[in-house]
C-alpha cells in the first residue's frame, strides 16, 4: 500500500518508503526481493541465494589474495594524503583527531579500484544479486585508526539513499571488502540479519548539506533506540569478521553498525555499492537537493 508522508514541509507522494517524517514512525514490509537473479546467473548457487535473500547478506573468504589487499591499502593511503581528494571534500576526518574516516569516489581516482569493479570476482556476483546490468552508485574506503577509530550507529543504507539520493527500492548491494584483520574488537561490523525485510521510518527533516556532518555522525535518519531494541530482539545481531581479503555482500536495507575501535589494530574496509540500472535515481524522497556526485553517483553506465 503506498503511503503519503508529511517530509521537509511537502508531500512525499507515491513513495513506496516514507521517511523524515513528522508522525510516529514505523516498521514498513519491504516488498522487493533480496536476490533478484537465478543461480544461472552468476558464482552463487541455488542455497547461497536462498541464504542471501533470508539473512540479506554473504560472506565470501578469499576474495582478494595478500598482493591485492597490499595494492588496495596502498591506494587508501595515496588517496587519503592527495590535496585534491582532501580539497574535494572527498576525505571525510575524525571530529577531533583529524585521521582519515572515508575517501570518497574511489574507483574514479583509482584505476586499481576501477579494475577491480570489472572484476568477474565482484561484478558477476553484484549481476547475478541484482538481477541485471548495474552501475556504481557509490564507492569509498572506511578507515578505523587503533585507539582513535569511531563507530557508526545503527542505520540501513537504503534509509540515507533513499531520502537524500533518491534511490527508489532498496535494488541496490554493497561489497564491504576487508584490507585490514576485522577482529571482533576493533570496530568490525555489526549486521542484524533479516532486518532487510523492514523498512524502519526515522524521524525528523533533513537539515540542508546535511551530508557535510552525517559522514563524520550521523544524527538524522537513524532509527530509535526502541526500535533498534525491537530488531535485534528479532533478528539478533551478528559481526563480520575475516583475514583482509574476505568479502561481506549486504542488501542495502540491512541494519548495520559498528563500535569504536579502542583496540591497538587498526581496520579499513573498500565499499562498492552497486546499483540495478532499473533502478536509477530520480529526485531526493526528503532532502531539499541530491548529494554531491562523489556521494551518489549520477553517472547510470553499466558495468562492462
């Protein structure tokens, strides 16, 4: 049933996912599948798509070999020290600290990034979970220093992009891979699966810019502290964790977070976030404008 939402001061019509809303919120059934394709289409196999679409999310070991995770860290850190990625707005910093948080827009500036994308490892598995051609719609390296690293609360993806990029259905996957060892103490990602089949309303407008401190923390469009509650009461919450290298696949609606890192080891992630091309962006759902480019990619080329 398509719901009417009172967002940013207008009506939100037809928009299947309302949020930034001003009412009580509430838990809306996701209607879209989490696997759209057939284990004709790609590496994952009848069971592990049925594992997919029940928990909304798999993880792949040795996705990446020690030269390549090498290669990839070597980017982050040229990325992370390039004037121009930092002028860019680009590199989001630690409040406080000033360590590197995210780069953002990576496989444009990084033509190992770019290969990797491309590769069947990666883009037949991001195919086949989608169920046709996709496209980047975001791509970026979190980094988690020892000691100074912070967490980030609990949220679904599809929530932010959504509201604030105007993705319509959550057809979208990321590919969180790891470069660094993600033990379950230094900040590795929480996931509660099989919260994918709800879509959690937030309350409250979208600030605008708002991207310009919700990279840095996130304080609108997250879920209360009752819901949060009332999720992992049913869904339970479990961690990612791997030697660098391991792939995590998590439907864009997953809730998710991570905790700070305390610990003396450091971690790092690269996210691609793949998108359908039958699922392009149109106008924000309850910002007053799209993000920038280097957030939400515009650009709807396929993948080859």
């Amino acid at each position: 049933m398509t719901q009417v939402a009172e967002v940013q001061g207008f009506t939100n019509h037809n928009d299947r996912y309302p949020t930034r809303i001003t009412s009580e919120p509430s838990m809306l059934q996701r209607n879209e599948p989490a696997a759209w394709g057939t284990p004709a289409d790609g590496p994952f196999d009848a069971a592990a798509l049925a594992g997919h679409e029940a928990r909304g999310f798999t993880i792949v070991d040795h996705v990446l070999n020690t030269g390549e995770v090498m290669t990839c860290r070597e980017e982050l850190d040229r990325l992370s020290r390039d004037p121009s990625m930092r002028d860019s707005g680009r590199v989001i910093t630690e409040r406080g600290s000033g360590e590197v948080r995210s780069v953002f827009d990576v496989h444009r500036r990084s033509d190992v990034v770019a290969a990797l994308i491309r590769d069947g490892r990666i883009l037949d598995r991001a195919r086949q979970l989608l169920g046709s051609d996709v496209y980047i719609h975001q791509s970026r390296i979190n980094s988690m220093p020892g000691f100074k690293g912070t967490g980030f609360y609990w949220h679904s993806d599809f929530e932010t992009w959504h509201a604030e990029d105007g993705l319509p259905v959550p057809r979208a996957v990321s590919c969180s891979i790891t470069l660094t060892e993600n033990y379950p103490f230094n900040g590795s990602l929480m996931v509660m699966p099989g919260s994918h089949k709800r879509f959690v309303q937030c309350v409250g407008a979208t600030p605008d810019d708002n991207y310009t401190s919700s990279l840095v923390e996130q304080e609108v469009g997250v879920p209360r502290r009752e819901d949060v509650t009332r999720m992992a009461a049913e869904f339970g919450i479990d961690q990612f964790t791997g030697a660098a290298g391991t792939a995590l696949w998590f439907d864009s609606n997953v809730m998710h977070g991570s905790g700070n890192n305390i610990t003396p080891y450091p971690r790092s992630n690269l996210f691609l976030v793949f998108n359908s091309v039958e699922n392009t962006l149109v106008a924000p759902f309850a910002a007053p404008r799209p993000r920038p480019e280097y957030i939400a990619s515009r650009d709807f080329t396929p993948l080859s």
